[in-house]
C-alpha cells in the first residue's frame, strides 16, 4: 500500500516532470503561464494528477484556472474515481 501523497505536493512534482523543471521553481510560480503551460500539457498534467491522486477532474472549470493555487482547490474538490 502506498502512502497517502498531499494533492500539492503530486501536483508540483507533475509540473515539475511534464515541464522539465525544478520543483523549486513550480512551487515559486504565480501563474501557469509563467510556467509556460500550454493548453496540451495542462491536459497531460491533469491526467497524471488523476492517475496518480485516483481521482477525476471536472473539464469545465479547468478551463478557467489561471494559477497553481486554482488548479490545487480544483483537485482538492474533486471526487474519487468509481472502482
């Protein structure tokens, strides 16, 4: 069984993995356009956080999130995947 990981921290090592960054400089950044996130890796980040949260995330207000702190409370309020 694997430990329970918190939803930022998987978030910041996704970012980090899918942008070949640090996380340093994922968890220092304001924006995700500071990140340089395009609209296909925000895709492939999501999915990841998914697969490795087990959750699903809502497309619809996807759309609207301008920050890391944005896309954190869009996980944090999203629901378990049905087994």
């Amino acid at each position: 069984m694997t430990p329970i990981q918190a939803p930022e921290a998987v978030l910041y090592e996704v970012v980090a993995k899918e942008m070949k960054i640090s996380e340093a400089t994922v968890r220092q950044a304001k924006s995700l356009e500071e990140l340089n996130i395009d609209s296909l890796e925000m895709i492939e980040i999501v999915m990841a956080v998914e697969d490795r949260l087990g959750i699903v995330i809502d497309d619809r207000p996807l759309r609207d999130v301008r920050s890391l702190a944005e896309l954190i409370a869009l996980i944090e309020q999203s629901p378990k995947k049905a087994v």
